[in-house]
C-alpha cells in the first residue's frame, strides 16, 4: 500500500489539476473511428479556445462528468452514429469519456462550435468530488 499516498488518491479520485490548461486537455483528445477531419480539427479549435478554467472544467464536466479528468483518461471524440447532421447537439458519455459531435461543414467548424456551446452551457450538471 505504500504506493498509494495521498497525492495519488487526489488525482484518481478528483482528478489533475494539470488538466487545467488548454494544451494538457488538447493532449487528451483522441481522434476516434470515422471522426471528419473538418469535425476534428473544430473540436480542438474549440478547445484551444477555452481561456478561463471555468470554460474548461465546463468542458470536462460535460464528457466526464467531473471537472478535473482523472489520472490515466482520455476523451475520445466521435461523430454522432449516423448523422449527417451539422445542427445535431453534442452528446457526451462520462462513463466512456466519449464526445459524440455532429459533422463539421467548413474546417473552421463555426456551426460545430455554436453547438459545443450550447451544449456546455445547457448541460449543467455532473458530480464533483472536493
């Protein structure tokens, strides 16, 4: 049990506080199956664009439902099954840390990220361990 302290159990439990910027969240992101890369490429636009933490743990409560991410996830970022849909909302799976986005029509993605965030701003509720 010695490897277990406290500073481990924080950042398993709570999650990093090194998630708190937006390159340790863009070095999170992973790029799943049939994801377009105009859809790609919006996402991590969107999210290198999160100035304050507040934005940002916003983001990771919406995909994990906690606003720190635990030591050892990544959030995977995938289109939503069978749309073809640029208006369709983001959905996220905390369990899974999967972002479910619908497609991005231009590579800046600007109808991909109106609806990024709206989706964090009508989201609203996770968990928080303090």
């Amino acid at each position: 049990m010695a490897f277990l302290n406290g500073h481990t159990l924080t950042s398993w439990m709570c999650g990093n506080s090194e998630c708190d910027s937006q390159d340790a969240i863009l070095s999170l992101l992973r790029r799943g199956a049939d994801l377009s890369d105009d859809s790609w490429h919006a996402v991590r636009t969107f999210v290198g664009s999160m100035d304050t933490e507040e934005q940002r743990h916003q983001f990771c409560r919406f995909v994990t439902g906690a606003v720190r991410i635990s030591k050892g996830r990544v959030v995977t970022v995938m289109p939503i099954a069978g749309s073809q849909d640029s208006e369709a909302l983001p959905t996220a799976s905390t369990c899974l840390c999967t972002l479910y986005v619908g497609k991005a029509t231009t590579p800046a993605g600007a109808t991909l990220n109106q609806k990024l965030e709206q989706a964090l701003m009508w989201s609203g509720s996770g968990f928080s361990i303090v």
